[in-house]
C-alpha cells in the first residue's frame, strides 16, 4: 500500500485554510519544514486517517481540534493492489455529523461509509484490531523511539506478523484463551505475581485456621465439663456417703442414748446445786447467831464501861466549873484597866488635834502680814515705772549726728577766721574794738565793719564780705540750732546729759519690772484673792498647849493603853478556853448518862441478861449442826456429779460432730447445686455437640482447602508449561526479525550479539563482549534499534504480502554522521520495496538522503 | 401370634452434620428428629404398643437441651405409645449425663428409661432385659448380666443391648463383644441389638434393627425399623423408615469406557435425587475426552443430588495422538498437553483435566 496524498482542514494547527500534500512518491519521501509547523499534526492525520473512528469521543480525537474552533476533517489517497481509494474522515466531536467515507479514485464514487468503510481500511491495512495494525507497528513517532520496546497493541500486531511465519502457532489464539482461563482460574486462589493466596484459597485457609481455634476452644469448653463432671460426681458421691441412712441412723441413736446420760446427770448437777444452796444457807444462819452473841457480848461490855465512867464525868465537870470562875474575875479586872487607859489616851488626843488646828490658823495670819507688805512694794514699784515710762515717751538723741554738727559749725568757724584780717594791739593802749578793749598782743578777727576806738579816735575798719565762708558757717550753725531745738537741748552738753538720763530711765525700768515679776509672778490680783480669802479666816486662840508639849503625854498613854488591851485579850482567851472544857465536860457527862440508860432499858436486869447470854449461845451450837449435815451431804452429791460431766462432753462431742456433718452436708449441697448448675448450663449449649460440629466443619474446611491446593498446583503447572512453550516459541517466531536485524544492527552498531525480550526491549548489545542493558544504552542507540526493528518489520511485512509505508517522525536526531549514512543505505534498501515517508526538522541532516521532498499546498477548494 | 413390638436403635439424635450446607443440613436434622413420628406411625399401623430402642438414642454425652427436649417432646406426643430408651456406647449412663439431666427435666410417662440391667416388665409375663451402658468404656461384655436376671417363671424375657459382634467388630474391644450364643444363654425369645448401623442378623434370635434413618456412607442396609413378633423370633418384618439415602460408590475406568454409562444406575436419570447423597470413589484411566465427558457428567449430577463427594485422586487421563490432534492440533498447546501427560508430578492429571476443559470451551 502506498499514500499518495493527505488533506487536512481544521486540525490542530492548520485552520480553515487547511494543508494538503499531494506529491507523494513511492520511495523515500521527505517533509522538512521548520519547528512549530505541524509535522506531528500530521503524523496524526495520517494515523487518524486510517485508524480513528470518527464517532468516538475519546481523547485521541479530542487531541485533534484546532484551537481555533473547527470540525477536522482528513483525507488521504491511497493505492494498493486493490486499487486506488480515497478515504474521507470528517471528526465532529459527537455521533451527529461525524463521518467515514470510502471514495474510488479517480471516479470518487462512495464504495462504503462508516462501520462498513471503517471495516474496508482495516481490512486494506490488514490490522488486528480496527485502531491499529502493520502501520500502527512501523510508524514511529516523534520521541518513541527513546521508550524501550513496543506498547502492548504493538506487540499484538508484531506477534500476528511473527506468528504467520511459523505453522506451529496455528493455535496461537487458544494459547491466549488457555493462558486466561487459567489465569482466570488461578487467580480465584492465589495473586499471580506473589503466590499469595487470595480469594476461595484465602477464604479456605482461613477457615481452617479458624476452625482450628474453634475447635480448640470447644474442646477446652468440653474439657471444662468433663472436669467439672467429674466434680460433681465427686461431690454426688460425698453427698450421697454422708446422708446414707443407716449410718446417719447409727448417729441418730449414739446421740440419742448420750442425751439420756447427759439428763441423768444434769438431774445430779441439779441435787448439787441445791444442796449447795442449803449449805450456803446453814452457813449464813450460822454466822447470824455468832454476830448476834458477840454483839450481846459487847453490849455488856458497854455497859460495864459507862457505868464506871459517869462519876468521873462529875468530878471532872466541878473542877473545870472552878477554873471558869477564876478566869472570869481576871477577864473583868483586865477589861476595867483597859478602860481606864482609853480615857486618858483619848482626852490627850483631843487636845493635840485642837493644838494642831491652832498653829494653822496663826500660819495663815504671818502669810497675811507678808502679802499686804508684798503689795505695797508692787505698788510703788508700778508707779516708779510709770514714771519712767513718761520719761522714755521723749525721742532718743543721736549724740553722733551732733557730734558732727557741731564740727561742721567749728570747721566752717575756722575756715572763716582763717580769712579774717586779725587786729593786734601791740603797745599802748587803750583801745577799743567795738566797744571791746583791746588786750595787747592778743589778736582780734575782723570782720565786718569794726569801729576801732583809740583814745578817742575812732576808727572803722570795713573788712569786706567774705559771703561763702560766711553763709557755710550759718548754715553749719542753723543746723546745729536746729537739731539742739528739736532734742530741747540748750547746748551740746545739756542733750549729752538729757539723753544719759534717759538711759537710765531705760534701765531703771527694766529694774523695775522684774522686780514686780518677782513679787506678784500672778498678779497683783492673785495676791489680794488671797488676801481676802485669809481675812475672812478664824483669829487663833492665844491660850493653848504647844503640840510639843503635847505629844510626849500622848504617846505614853498610847502604850499603857495597848498594853492594857493585850492583857484584856488575853484574859478573855484563858475565860474561853475553861468555858469550852466546862460545855464539854458538861456534854460527856450527859451522853454518858443517856447511853447507860439505854443500854440498861436493852439489855434489862442481871438475871435478863444471863439469859439473854445462855440462849445466844445454844443458837450458834444449832447453827453448826446444820451446817456440818448439809456439807456431809453435798460430799456424796458430787461424786455423781463428775461421773456426770463425763456423759455431758460425750453429748457434746456427739453434738458437734453432727452439728459438722449437717454443716458439710449443707455447704457440700450447695456447692453440689451450683457445680451441677453449671455444668447443666454446659451441657445444655451442647458443647460436646458444638465440638463434634466444629471437627466435622474442620475436617471438611481441610479437604476443601487441600482440594484447592490441589487445583493450584495443577493450574500453577499449566500456567508455568505454557509460560515455558511461549518463550520457546517466541525464540523460534522472533529468529526471522532477528536474522533481518542482526546484519543492521551489526552495520549501524558494530553490535555482534542482539536480544530482546517479550516486550521487545532490547535486553543486551554485546559489543568488544560487553553486555549492555536497555537502562545502560544511549538515546541515540535506543532510537537507531527502534528504527532498525521497525526495518526488520516493514521488511518481515512485505514479504508476507503487501507492504506497508514506513513513516517516521523525526527519526535519527540522535545519531553521528557515520550511523547516519548506514541509516541512509538500510532505508534506501527498504525503499525498494516499500514507501517510506520521513517528517523532519534538520532540512540538512537528510541532504545526502536523496529523498523525494514533499510540498505543501492549501486545501483544494472544489 | 405372640408378643409384638417395633425394634429400633441408633437414633443418633443431635448429630451436628455440619460438613454440609446450611440448607442439607437442616434438612439432615430434621429428618432424624422426625425418625419418632415415622416409627410411631409405623407402630400404629403394626398395631404395636411399645418401641424398644436399643442404645445410641442420642449422638453425645452431653447433648444440648435443645437435643434433649424436642425428641422428648415428639415422644410425648405419641402418648399412646411407650418409649423404652437404653444408653449405648455414645450415650452411656454416665453420673451427671445427659440421662440424669432427662430425670431432672422429667420424662413424660410413656417415657422409660432402662438405666439400670435389671427386667422391667412391658405388660404381664413380658419382660424386657436391658444391658444398658454404665460409662464409656465398661470393658466387659454387658449383655452377660442377662443370664443371672430373673424374671417370674414362664415370662416372656426380651433381651436389649448395644455392642458389636464377633462379625461386625470394627474397633470394639473383643472384650466388649456381645456372646453369639446370648440368646440361648439368657433364656431370651428375642436379642435386640444396636450399634451397628444396617439390619443385620446376628444370631439366633439375635438382630440388629440398624439406624432408621441412615448417617454415613455406608452401604449396610441402613434405614429400617423391625416389627418382631416372639411367636417368629427368627423373621423380624423389616420396614423401610429412611427419608434420605445414603450412597456409597466406586467405579473403576479402563479407556474405552463410557464413563456416563458406566454410572448410570449411581445416577438413575428417571429418579428425583434430592434426597440422596452420594459419596463416589472413581479410579483407573480415562482417555482425555472421557474424562472431559466424566466431569461434565458429574457436574450435571452434582445440581440433581442433596450432596455428593467425589474422590478422584485415583483417576488418572491418558493422553493420545487422537485427543490431542482432536483438541489441540500441533500447536504449543498441545506441546503442553505431552508434557503434562508425560509428568510424574500428582497435578499433572488434573492440570491435563484444566486444559482440556478451557481449550474446549
């Protein structure tokens, strides 16, 4: 088959406009356009073209929209034996408007659309499956050279391919369904690639295993019964033992003959003890009639004391009667003595208080006397300082001040007479200066006009005005005028002397007031209160005692006095004691009296008491004869009595040992009740039942277990036989390919040995005996055996009948010069046979290929 | 015609049966617990009073309440009826067993239990003798106790009890084995006997009635009941009671045989088989056609049966060119089909059987 042109419109790249080639050439052809032009666009065309059904909404077609919006549509004219076709695919995304077409070329006449034109290419194409086919196994796309070996639709075309070559695989489509069923079947019971066990197997197993436990469990259950089974027997037996009715009668009858015994004795212990009780009695009436004998005894002796005691009771009552009497006498001489004492004591007391008293008064009328002299002094006092007060009322006088006045006078004087022409009167005489004589040699100042007198002659002398020296000694001497008028001085020395009077005044007062503070610190008002208080007190006795005189008289009658009471006192001690001793003397003699009277009322005459004597004594003898009869009595009782107690301990130990066995039989019954209530609980789930279920289910689960086992290994043997017979056929079916690839690969590698394996990944190249993996191999390796085994194919194919076109996109970007020039021949070997079409980016790589180069053009409009 | 009465043992009652399906298996138990209305029945229609059941009533010691009450209480029913049950090997009369815990439920009155070997009378001048089992494993022929029991002058003596025979032993201790001449020994008109599951004669006057309603794969004439009259002690009337049968099978192959044919009457194709289960042994060679034709065959019969078990590691396929040519051509398939044919390995036989079947289909 070969293509001889590709329309596209709408799809991926190209838009409305479209693209078509319509040159293509049997041989090698050659699209070389630039990145981004859409060379992979159409490699997908080519393939959409001959493989996608245009109804599927699927993400292959869905891959092949154009951005822009639009419905794809692809045609492609082909040729084959068959003839010339044009096949018509129109992508609408959706069941509605989608379609396939097969046209008859040149005539375009429809031959098949849709399922039955989609069936027609297939068949054309000669693939397996209506997706893919020969083509979909030699086309190699951009990149899928680097992915090791061939995807699994692939691998199914390659095996359809491989498997013609070899008669011996007529069946290869049952091995398939074998191979399945048997998966199938295999993996009911276990997972393929762990062995695991799954499924009914994993289900058995774990039946079995839980069966086991079951059974364990039961049978640990059953054990439990069993044990407890035997218990209860046990315990049955015991219960049974126990409450056997001729041993429990032979009990019975022992108890009853013990309790017999034990009445009969009881019977005697009884007797005992009430004649115990007698005896008691006896004895206590024996002791009564001696207490009653002893105490007539006493009562005699009594009797007998008090009647020698009542005449010494008299005497002694008249002797301390006696001593009374004396003290009495002392006792009223002491207190008489006493009396005396307190007079004169009391007398002298009372004056020396009225001594007191009087002394007082005559204090206050001195302190009188001194306060009126005090005031007359603070009077005078107050008026000497008023005085003076007068006195200091007139300013002080600054003696400084007027001390430079009366300079400033005397400077201004001299200054002046310093100018004045002076007159002197040097011999002769007399002569007068202004009516003043004149004294020879004594100068005179002139001043003024000066009428000068000698002999009668008459001279005047004007001494002309000197006015400033002048008026500055008037002033100086104003001021001085003055300041003398204003201190109401006549001079200098009469204000020295008023204002050294005024200092004393100053002093004197200051005197004076401290002496008032002195006498009168209150007043003067406090001292007249209290002279007023004094004046209106008593004027004292002038008569009196001194109260030193007194005092001696006082306090000797004190002493006397004090003596006086302590003889009193004692006095009266000694009267009290003698009037106690009579009081009691006087009482033991009356008690003594009462009690003889008493006792000789009780106890009666002479000849009454000795019979009173004589029967208390034959009750005690009585007494001791009853008592000794009871106690031989009691003796002889008690010798029963221990032979008593024996029959009681028998009774009792029978008792007990009843008592013991009623308690064991009791407890022993209940737990016998509660051990057989639980075993009945046990047997009524039917445990031994249970058990044999679960042997009997185990038993079962085992088999079935073993029989799926069996089952496994018999499918796991066909599984491995067919696995082994597929790989021995793979190596004979894959020899053709190989001896096509072998001699290439040894071209274009220099590799000596190549395998691959089931998934056709190259598994070793062995070069200079180095073995490579596909993991160890270059890109460009991997890409040159993806070419070389799609060579090996195309070659395989076309000997099988029709070849099919080989499209590579972008094939040996990876490869040297050198591979690339091998390439170039092997490609042009297969170009003798089959139409090959090359997409590519490096225009230049492919120079030297001698490719036929393919043009584009738009979509033909018709 | 003298004394009649219904001869039965091995009731087995409370038989768990639990290797079946739910749906069998309830069906199973149901069928035992209605072995007391089919015996009344048949006592009825024999005109007998009393049902003489010679050990192994119940399955276990211990059985659950649930076992216990409800055959009782069926038996109740059949009031006019008298039920005389004697322990056996299975159910022994153990302290604290499960026939101390039927005292303490309370038995109705046409209940008997024999647990004691001593005669009870079943009506005047006729006396039954039982040997019941004390515990497990006595050790001793207990049947012997029969000979010293005493019973009025001329009264009719009945002997009951549960052991093997010198003929039917299995794994009884020989100790334990009923005297063959015990009839004679014991001055009995008739021996009961239970234990082994089929009737059986046993010696004179001597029968083992079998279970009524069969348990195992055994082909022993299980399922009857006896109606004996003492006037013919030596021909007990033997009675169908079964509800399910019990089908013990073999069949050997050589090739060339029709395995369909050859199980044919195993298999009646005019018969219902719901209520059979069978347990089928097959053995020898079968060509690989026969033997794709044998479990197709068997899986057919497999939907008509309550239940069948088949044993088949006895079988083994034989390959020929025939077969192989037939079914596998020359191809890789059939390079396996040799191998396994040829491989000593135990699955190889039934791998062969695997492949055959899936490259049929």
């Amino acid at each position: 088959m070969k293509i001889e042109a590709l329309r596209v419109r709408n799809l991926r790249k190209f838009g409305a406009k479209g693209l078509a080639i319509e040159n293509f050439a049997p041989g090698i052809n050659l699209l070389a356009r630039p990145n981004e032009f859409g060379k992979s666009a159409l490699f997908d065309a080519l393939r959409a073209g001959l493989f996608f059904k245009p109804t599927a909404n699927n993400r292959e077609t869905r891959a092949l929209k154009p951005e822009a919006g639009g419905d794809p549509l692809v045609e492609i004219d082909l040729s084959s034996q068959q003839g010339s076709f044009r096949v018509r695919k129109h992508f609408m995304g959706s069941r509605k408007g989608s379609g396939t077409q097969l046209l008859e070329r040149p005539t375009l006449r429809e031959l098949a659309r849709e399922d039955a034109a989609i069936a027609k290419i297939a068949e054309m194409l000669g693939a397996a499956s209506p997706t893919e086919g020969t083509p979909g196994l030699l086309w190699l796309a951009q990149g899928e050279g680097f992915a090791p070996g061939l995807s699994g639709e692939q691998r199914k075309t390659a095996d359809g391919l491989l498997s013609s070559e070899v008669t011996e695989a007529a069946m290869g489509g049952d091995v398939g369904r074998v191979r399945s069923r048997t998966e199938a079947e295999l993996q009911k019971l276990e997972t393929l690639k762990t062995g695991k066990a799954t499924g009914e197997m994993a289900t058995a197993l774990k039946t079995v295993s839980t069966l086991e436990s079951d059974v364990a469990e039961l049978e640990q259950k059953v054990r439990l019964s069993s044990d407890l089974r035997s218990e209860v027997e046990g315990l049955s037996k015991r219960e049974a033992r126990l409450s056997e009715p001729k041993e429990t009668e032979r009990r019975r009858e022992e108890l009853r003959e013990a309790r017999l015994a034990a009445k009969e004795a009881e019977l005697d212990l009884q007797k005992a003890s009430h004649t115990r009780e007698q005896l008691a009695a006896a004895e206590a009436a024996l002791q009564t009639a001696r207490d009653k004998q002893t105490e007539l005894q006493a009562s005699l002796k009594e009797l007998e004391s008090k009647e020698k005691a009542r005449g010494m009771a008299a005497a002694a009552l008249t002797a301390v009667q006696d001593d009374l009497g004396h003290t009495e006498a002392a006792l009223k001489a002491a207190s008489e003595k006493r009396e005396g004492e307190q007079a004169r004591h009391d007398t002298l007391s009372r004056e020396f208080a009225e001594a007191r008293r009087n002394e007082a008064l005559e204090r206050e009328q001195a302190e009188a006397e001194r306060l009126r002299e005090t005031k007359e002094r603070v009077d005078t006092v107050m008026k000497d300082a008023q005085r003076l007060r007068e006195v200091l009322k007139a300013p002080a006088i600054d003696l400084a001040q007027l001390a430079k006045l009366e300079t400033a006078v005397l400077r201004a004087k001299a200054a002046e007479e310093a100018e004045a022409p002076v007159l002197t009167l040097e011999e002769g005489g007399p002569a007068t200066l202004n009516g003043e004589d004149l004294r020879a040699g004594e100068g005179q100042t002139l001043s003024g006009s000066a009428a000068i007198e000698i002999g009668g002659t008459r001279l005047t002398v004007d001494v002309p005005d000197r006015g400033n020296l002048a008026r500055s000694r008037a002033t100086a001497e104003g001021e001085l005028a003055a300041f003398l008028s204003a201190a109401g001085a006549k001079n200098a020395e009469d204000a020295a002397e008023i204002e050294r009077s005024r200092k004393a005044a100053e002093a004197d007062l200051k005197r004076l007031d401290a002496e008032r503070k002195r006498l009168a610190p209150d007043g003067l008002g406090a001292i007249e209160a209290r002279l007023e208080t004094l004046a209106a007190a008593e004027q004292p006795a002038g008569d009196l005692r001194r109260l030193e005189d007194i005092e001696p008289l006082l306090d000797e009658a004190k002493t006397a006095l004090d003596a006086a009471s302590a003889d009193e006192r004692r006095a009266q001690a000694f009267h009290k004691a003698a009037s106690d001793k009579a009081l009691e003397a006087k009482f033991a003699a009356a008690t003594n009296e009462k009690d003889c009277e008493r006792l000789l009322s009780q106890l009666g005459d002479e000849a009454a008491r000795a019979g009173k004597l004589a029967a208390a004594e034959d009750a005690v003898l009585a007494g001791e004869r009853a008592r000794g009869a009871r106690a031989s009595e009691l003796e002889a009782l008690e010798k029963n009595v221990a032979a008593g107690q024996a029959a009681t301990t028998r009774l009792k130990r029978l008792e007990e040992v009843e008592r013991k066995l009623g308690q064991e039989l009791s407890s022993l019954r209940e737990n016998l009740a509660q051990k057989r209530g639980q075993l009945r609980a046990l047997d009524a789930d039917g445990a031994e039942e249970q058990l044999a279920a679960a042997v009997e289910l185990l038993e079962a689960a085992s088999q079935r277990a073993e029989q799926l086992e069996e089952r496994r290994k018999a499918l796991r043997m066909l599984l491995t036989l067919i696995d082994d017979e597929e790989a021995q056929r793979r190596d004979r079916v894959v020899e053709p390919v190989m001896a096509t690839i072998r001699p290439m690969a040894a071209r274009l590698l220099g590799a000596e040995a190549l395998r691959f394996d089931s998934e056709w990944r190259p598994e070793a190249v062995d070069r200079q005996g180095l073995a490579l993996g596909d993991a160890q191999l270059s890109g460009g390796t991997r890409e040159q055996l993806a070419l070389l085994t799609r060579i090996g194919f195309a070659k395989l194919a076309a000997s099988q009948g029709e070849p099919m076109p080989l499209i590579l996109d972008d094939p040996l970007s990876y490869a040297d010069d050198d591979r690339i020039k091998v390439s170039f021949d092997l490609l042009h070997e297969l170009a003798q046979e089959t139409q090959i079409i090359i997409f590519s980016c490096h225009e230049q790589v492919f120079d030297e290929l001698g490719a036929h180069r393919l043009e584009t053009e738009a979509f033909p409009e018709n | 015609m003298g004394f009649r009465f219904l001869h039965t043992a091995d009731w087995q009652l409370g038989r768990p049966f639990a290797r079946f399906d739910a749906e069998l298996r309830g069906q199973l138990k149901d069928a035992r617990l209605s072995i007391i209305e089919t015996l009344a029945a048949l006592a009825r229609e024999e005109g007998v009073t009393h049902v003489l059941v010679a050990g192994d009533v119940w399955d276990q010691m211990a059985p659950s309440d649930q076992s216990l009450r409800r055959p009782l209480d069926r038996m109740r029913a059949a009031s006019d009826l008298q039920f005389w049950l004697m322990p056996g090997n299975h159910d022994p009369a153990g302290a604290e067993g499960l026939w101390q815990r039927l005292q303490e439920m309370g038995v109705p009155e046409n209940v008997h239990l024999l647990l004691e070997a001593r005669p009870h009378q079943l009506e005047e001048g006729v006396f039954v003798l039982p040997a019941p089992w004390p515990t497990k494993r006595p050790g001793r022929d207990l049947s012997a106790d029969l000979d010293r029991m005493e019973t009025p002058e001329g009264a009719l003596r009945i002997g009951l009890a549960h052991a093997g025979t010198e003929d039917i032993k299995e794994n009884a201790e020989s100790a334990m084995l009923i005297a063959p001449d015990r009839a004679d020994r014991a001055g009995l008109r008739y021996l009961a006997l239970g234990d082994w599951h089929g009737m059986k004669r046993a010696g004179e006057r001597t029968f083992y009635s079998g279970t009524p309603e069969p348990d195992r794969f055994r082909n022993n004439n299980q399922g009857y009941a006896l109606i004996v009259d003492t006037d013919q002690p030596d021909a007990p009337q033997r009675h169908a009671t079964a509800q399910f049968r019990w089908r013990m099978a073999e069949a050997a192959f050589l090739p060339g045989d029709d395995p369909v044919q050859k199980l044919a009457d195993i298999f009646p194709a005019d018969a219902a088989l719901d209520r059979t289960l069978v347990r089928l042994e097959i053995s020898g060679v079968l060509s690989l056609s026969e033997s794709g034709a044998l479990t197709r065959f068997l899986e057919e019969q497999r939907a008509r049966v309550a239940y069948l078990r088949l044993k088949d590691q006895g079988l083994s396929v034989e390959t020929d060119a025939r077969d192989l040519d037939e079914l596998l051509g020359d191809g890789l398939l059939r390079n396996v089909a040799e191998r396994l044919a040829a491989s000593p390995e135990s699955e190889a036989s039934l791998a062969l059987r695997y492949l055959d079947s899936f490259a049929r289909s």
